[in-house]
C-alpha cells in the first residue's frame, strides 16, 4: 500500500482514512481470538495459549492454501489446527492439580515452536490470498476504496459477533457455556459435566484462533514468516477481560485495538515521525490506561464468570 | 408401597449402600427405606455422611456398593438428569443457582428437556402459571446473587416442583431460613406429602423440625445406620442418643462474674460506616463498645450490615468514616495489629472466609502464626512444627478429618468451623469477633463451641457475637445490640432483655 503518495492529494484526512482501513485490518485477527476466547472464558478457563494457536494457524493456514491453491481450505485447515490445539489444552486441564494459566504458558510455547519448526519451508512461496469486498466502490476517491477494501473473514466476524451475543443468552448450549463458567457445583448438580462443556469451549476458542492466524498469513501481511505475530493471541484474551466477556465489547475493543495501531503507520505517511516509537505502543499504553481506569480494588469485576481462576 | 398414596409420591429404597474417599468410608453398609407420601427425617453429626448418602441416591456421586430401589424396581442413576427423569429432586446444602443468572433463566435450565433455542416469552408465560399454584412466589428477572438467603431457598424449592419432582431430598434446607420462613416452606411441602403428591427425605440438625414435620426418622452415625423410628416413639433425648454414641456433650458453661464485672474497653467503635459490595451503604454510623470479659451480641436478620461490620474488623473491607480502636490503638485490621492485640477472629462461611480449601488442614490452622517462631526458622518453615501443632489443635478441638495433610475443603462443614475454632481459640485471645459460629453444626458441635465462647469470655477476652440466631444470643450474651439497616436500633443489658421487643426492633419497627 502507497500510503505515502496518498498523503499528497488529501492533506490530514490521510490519516483518518488509514486508522479506519488499518483498523479494520488489524483488527480481524484480534476479533477471532477474542470471540473465541471469550467462549472459552465463559465456561471459566483461560487459554493463554491462543498465543500459539494463532502461529500454528498463521502458518497451517499459509500451508494449506499453497498445497491446495484455495485460500479458504488454508482457513479451514488454521481453524482444525487450533480445534487440536485447544482440544490439547482442555485435556491437559481435565487432569487433577492442572493450573490453566501455566497449561496456557506451555502451549504458547510449544505451538509458536511447532510452527517455526514446520514452517521452515513456507517462507519462500506464495499461497492464494483470501478476497476482499471493494465497499469503498461508490466514492471516486482512491483512499477512501482502499481502506474500505474489507477482508472477508472480518465480514464473517462483524456477523458472528451479534449471533454470538445472541446465542449466549437464547441457546442451550449457551446457557450451559455459561452455567459451566459461573458455576461449575450447579452444573454439576443438574448433570453437566464441565470438563465436557470445557472441552467444547476450548475447542471453539482453539478454532476461532486458528482463523484468526490464517488471516495473517492469507490476507494481511499475506505471506508466513517468523516474525508474523506481535503478540495478537495473547492481546486478544486481554481484550477479552477489557470488554468484560460481551461480544460486541470485544468487536468495539478489537476495533479500537486495531486502530490504534494504524495509528503510528498513518501519522508517519502524513510526515509526522517525531516520536514514532510511542505511536507504535499506542495500542499497549491505550488498554493500560483503560484497563486502570475501569479497575476496582474493592468490586468484583462485573460480567466475570465465576469460576474463572483469575478472578476469583 | 401404601395404598393411601396416589401416583404421585415415590417410595425409595436404598440397600447396604457404601461409599469410600480414599482411605475415608463415608457410608458403611447403610439401608433405608422411604415410605412414599411420608416426611422422612435423616439426622446424623456433622460428617455422619448424610449428605454422601443423598448424593449417592441422586448419582452426584456413585456409590461402591449397594441398591437403589425406586417404587420397588431396582434403577441405575448415573448422574443427577437420571435421577431428575425418575422423579428424584434434590436440594443441596449449599446453594446450586447459577449467581449470575436469573431466577428465570436458573429455572428454565434446570428443565430436563432444555431446547435448542430458547423462546424466553413462551417459557415466561409457562412459568408465570405454574408460580399461579404454588404458595409463594420469587421475582423471575432477579439475578439469583441479588436474592437475600430466604429467597434463593425458596427459589431452589421452586424448581425442583416445577421438574415435577415426587421424591424431594432437602439437605439441611433451613439452616439459612428465619424460624419463621422455615415453617412456612416445612408447612408447606409437609402439605404437599400429606396430599400425596411428593415423598420428603429431609436432613436437619433441628430436633424442632423433626419434631413438627417429619414422621419417621433415620439416624446415621459414622457412615453407619444407628437406628430410628417413627417419630413418636422416639424422644428428643433417644434421638440425640442415637446420634452421638458414647460421646459426651459439653455441659453448658456458666457465665462466671469477676468480682469487679466487666474489665476496660477492648474494642470502640464510633460512627464506623461502610459500604457494601456494591458501593451502597450497608453500616451507617455504628458505635459500639465491648469490654473484657462480657459478650456483646449484635442481633438482626441477615443483610443489615452485619457482614460488612465483621468484615471491616477482619480487615477483609475498608470502612467509608469512623474509627475502630482496639485497646486504645487506631485499628486498621493489619495483620500486625491482629497479632498484637491478640484479636481472634470467627468468621460467617469459615471455608470462603478464613481458609485456603485446596491448602491442607495443618497449613490452615498455622495461618495466624506461620511466620514466627517456631513456625518459622528465619527464612522457612517448619513443616513438622506446623503438622505437630495441628495435631494437637485437632485433638484439643476434636477435629474430623482424616489426616493433618488433608485438604481441609473436603472436611464436612461443621469440621471447618472447629478447625478455624481451634486456630483462632488455641492461643491466647484478648478480643474474639464470632458470627454466626454455629450455622449449620450438629447439637453436639454448638454445645462445644458455645462452651469455648463462654470460657474465652471468662478468661477475661472480650467477645463481639454477630448472629441471627436469637435464642443463641440470648444464651450467650451479657448484653445485645440489635442491627437494622445499618444501624444500632436497640440496646439492651441481658437482665432486662425482652424477646418481642428485640423481635419488633429486628424488623424495623
Ligand atoms: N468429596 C469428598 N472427598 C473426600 N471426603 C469427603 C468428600 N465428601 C465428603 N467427604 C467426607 O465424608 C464424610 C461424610 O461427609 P458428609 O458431607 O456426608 O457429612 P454430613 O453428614 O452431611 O455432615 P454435615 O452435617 O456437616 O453436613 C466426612 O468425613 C467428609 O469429610
Ligand atoms: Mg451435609
């Protein structure tokens, strides 16, 4: 992208104009994770190996659309990868004296490891990317159709996040998800077994993370290497908390999340590069700041599922 | 089965059922049998595995051993949903709503046939008719961590008749309720058994309810069946016979007077006002003072700001204005402050409140002290000194528990509370804060513990009681309080202390 000659013709809207097409950009990797994780939270675990999920996604995904020459089989593939990946870590939480957390810390690990181990030989070629839908087609304006150039998989996110918000409340499973998370005794005692609505939850969260690094690999940056993520998996489960477990918070917040890294791109294409770096840590200084303002010491925080280990 | 009873009642049989915990038997060859249409009384010490035999009845747990016969056929119930398509409910003693969720919502999921999709309208509406029949109703969009403990007992009992349940289990389903809401849902479902519509297996430490509610009775005694009998053949004394073996209970200790009365001020409150949970006022403006060798009762149903006063003198809340000043020193519930003054501290929840349940019995009880000497040995601890010295505390305290290394979680809650009772009265005390130090304990337990209070306060500490069990504060005290709305309503020595006007006063008149 020439951000830099857009920068010529528009003055300071440039910058605008890049934040929303970057965020929607960023942000789609993040709007998977943290969809998928916010299940997993809600039936009370936390998956901080997401982190490696999203790699092995990155990296399965990449493979997949390169052997098969679609690029929605690599997601497919991303998506089954992180089904094991999570199914992995619910398995290993199942056994007695397990901490979620260091189960999480391990497969971060082990899945970034993986990837780098079996991606060697994906650096060089080039898969299929995934599609775009050009929304930007009723302007003449050539900035504002690239940025409103918007990536399927964040079409299927921006749908998925109401109808998760939905089902969370209006299903069975849902309600079971959820019951599981608040509290595992009652479940118990109307005959759910937790490890098994855990295992499931998981297992979406391991999917939806798993598409969620393919996008990387498929559409934005568009190729595998080792350097792909900056730490998005483990971004996202935060952004879980910060949105207090509601789906449309974790759209809002990946949104948000998402610009805020477009942000230090966009202000460099104008000219402005005084400070770069401090754009660039824009997003983390962003969630610090929210995360402390809407922190309590006294209050439990609302909307967190009971059984969650780090909040009780 | 009796021919008086119509469909509706299940009868229950159990046959030598057994249950182990590792090296633990928890049921030993136990049989039972429940006549339906009848109240069926279970009483047994706290850890005489009442509630390991319902759990098993209910396929909660699974028992090693043993028959479970429902109207005379032989069933397998593999977890609660076989059990709640038999028929079989359950109300467990401690609460299984979902707190996040609402009275609604907890209803609904209970449904043995939750569909797919949920049509909240349609199930409001189906709701809605049957709440029409029943006695008592409970707010359907409340979520459940709003309702007062009356309230969710209520609601627990609600669904289980709304699953159509004949055969209805109660563990220890007044322990949370006033005298008074226990007989209106006692009343009740004894109503519903008399009509034949239900069969009652309730579980109760109160020889009053067995009493007025129940027709036959069961006795259990560790893990094992003592005996039991119609109702009114037994007497209150057979029964609590039955219950303890060859145990002793502890004789009541008099409240012994020190020439001089009651010693110094040990602990002044003045206009303490705190916020609850929520960050709404829930103490506004207490002062109170307490001094050595008397025992303050605080009275007042549960909610009035209790819990928060208990809280802030455990240091577990900060207080909003007004000061605590413990033997003449600002008191801010630091640990330093705690050990200094020697202030002893009973809890209401013991487990939630004053232990760690996954930490082991020995590492619970050496909280208060771990890290001094002997406990610590500069920089570690010493686990033998800490295991030896729990030992000790669970023979001095006659704590059940199957070794020091035990988790103390899986203690049966009466054992909790002698575990914390034994850390905090086992050295020396000089304040002693109780609240509700008996909830849910066998009449053997309240006997001891109500003995150990007495004999703090003779020694000279000064005791502050919160509890909503008036008859224990007029036992006990030398002098009550009572509380409402977060504030002191109402003072008044022992001596002079009248029932209907500390009642009137509870209820905010
Ligand atoms: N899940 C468990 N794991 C290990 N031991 C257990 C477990 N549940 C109960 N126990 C032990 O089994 C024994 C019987 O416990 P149970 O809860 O049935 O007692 P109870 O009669 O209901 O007592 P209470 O009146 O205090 O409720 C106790 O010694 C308890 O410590
Ligand atoms: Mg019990």
């Amino acid at each position: 992208m020439s951000d830099v000659a857009l920068a010529a013709n528009l003055g300071l809207w440039t910058v605008p104009i890049a934040v929303v097409g970057g965020a929607i950009r960023v942000s789609t990797p993040f709007l998977f994770v943290s969809l998928g994780e916010l299940v997993t939270e809600k039936s009370g675990r936390i998956n901080l190996g997401l982190e490696g999920t999203l790699v092995m996604g990155a990296m399965s995904g990449f493979a997949g659309a390169w052997l098969s020459g679609s690029p929605w089989l690599g997601v497919l593939l991303a998506g089954l990868v992180g089904i094991a990946l999570g199914a992995l870590h619910a398995g290993i939480c199942s056994l007695p004296r397990v901490n979620d957390i260091a189960v999480g810390i391990a497969l971060m690990l082990f899945g970034t490891g993986l990837a780098f181990y079996l991606g060697k030989p994906l650096v060089q070629p080039k898969a299929p990317t995934l599609p775009a839908l050009p929304l930007g087609w009723w302007s003449d304006i050539p900035q504002i159709r690239a940025a409103l150039e918007v990536n399927g998989l964040f079409v299927i996110g921006l749908v998925l996040t109401p109808l998760l918000r939905w089902a969370l409340s209006n299903t069975r499973w849902g309600m079971i998800v959820r019951m599981v998370g608040d509290s595992a005794e009652a479940a118990r005692a109307l005959g759910y077994s937790p490890l098994r609505v855990r295992l499931a939850a998981t297992c979406f969260g391991g999917f939806m993370a798993g598409v969620g690094g393919s996008f990387l690999s498929l559409y934005y940056p568009g190729s595998w290497n080792e350097g792909l993520s900056s730490g998005q998996g483990i971004t996202a489960v935060a952004l879980v908390i910060f949105a207090r477990w509601n789906p449309v918070g974790c759209f809002l917040a990946s949104l948000l999340f998402g610009g805020a890294v477009a942000l230090g791109p966009a202000l460099q294409a104008v000219g402005v590069t005084a400070g770069a770096y401090l754009f660039n840590a824009a997003p983390y200084i962003l969630t610090l700041v929210i995360l402390i303002l809407s922190s309590s010491s006294r209050h439990r925080i609302a909307g967190a599922p009971g059984e969650l280990s780090v909040t009780r | 089965m009796s021919a008086t009873a119509p469909a509706g009642a299940l009868s229950i049989e159990v046959a030598a059922m057994s249950k182990h915990f590792g090296a633990l038997t928890a049921l030993d060859a136990v049989s039972l049998r429940v006549r339906s249409g009848t109240v069926h009384a279970l009483l047994g010490e706290n850890g005489a595995g009442k509630s390991t035999l319902v759990k098993c009845i209910m396929g909660f747990y699974h028992a090693d051993q043993g028959d479970l016969m429902v109207d005379g056929h032989v069933v397998e119930v593999r977890n609660p949903r076989d059990a709640a398509r038999l028929g079989i409910g359950m109300v467990y003693q401690h609460f299984t709503l979902v707190p996040s969720m609402t009275v609604l919502e907890n209803l609904v999921m209970a449904r043995a046939d939750v569909p797919a999709v949920i049509d909240w309208r349609a199930e409001r509406a189906r709701l809605n008719r049957f709440l029409d029949t029943m006695p008592f109703r409970v707010a359907l969009d409340t979520p459940v961590s709003g309702l007062a403990a009356g309230e969710k007992q209520k609601a627990e009992i609600l669904k289980q008749l709304y699953l159509d349940a004949r055969f209805l289990i109660l563990d220890e389903p007044t322990s949370v309720l006033t005298p008074q809401e226990a007989d209106e849902i006692l009343g009740l479902v004894r109503g519903m058994a008399a009509a034949g519509r239900l069969t009652i297996l309730i579980i109760t430490h109160k020889f009053r309810e067995v009493l007025a509610y129940a027709d036959v009775v069961t006795v259990l005694r560790r893990g094992r069946l003592a005996g039991g009998g119609a109702v009114g053949a037994l007497s209150v004394d057979q029964m609590a016979a039955l219950m303890i073996g060859d145990d002793r209970v502890a004789a009541v200790t008099e409240r012994t007077m020190s020439g001089t009365g009651p010693g110094a001020v040990r602990l002044a409150i003045t206009d303490l006002a705190v916020a609850d949970a929520d960050g709404m006022p829930a103490v506004r403006g207490v002062s109170l003072t307490v001094r050595a060798g008397e025992i303050v009762g605080i009275a007042g149903v549960s909610g009035n700001g209790q819990s928060e006063l208990v809280e802030v003198l455990a240091g577990q809340r900060p207080a909003s204005a007004g000061t605590v000043v413990v033997e003449g020193e600002v008191y801010r519930g630091r640990r330093a402050e705690t050990q200094r003054h020697h202030l002893a501290l009973l809890p209401e929840e013991p487990l939630r409140n004053a232990c760690v349940g996954r930490m082991s019995v020995a590492d619970n009880m050496a909280f208060r002290q771990f890290d001094r000497a002997p406990y610590a040995k500069g920089f570690w601890l010493s686990q033998a000194v800490i295991r030896a010295a729990a030992r000790d505390l669970i023979t001095r305290y006659r704590v059940k528990t199957p070794s020091p290394d035990t988790p103390i979680a899986s203690l049966s809650g009466g054992n909790v509370q002698r575990a914390v009772l034994g850390r905090e009265l086992g050295g020396i005390v000089h304040i002693l804060v109780a609240a509700n130090p008996v909830f849910g304990l066998d009449f053997a337990a309240v006997a001891d513990i109500h003995a150990q209070i007495v004999a703090a306060r003779n020694r000279g500490a000064a005791v502050l009681l919160v509890s909503e069990d008036l008859d224990e504060l007029l036992e006990l005290s030398d002098r009550i309080l009572v509380m409402s709305e977060g504030h002191i309503v109402h003072e008044t020595p022992i001596a002079s202390a009248d029932r209907t006007a500390i009642g009137r006063a509870m209820a905010g008149h």
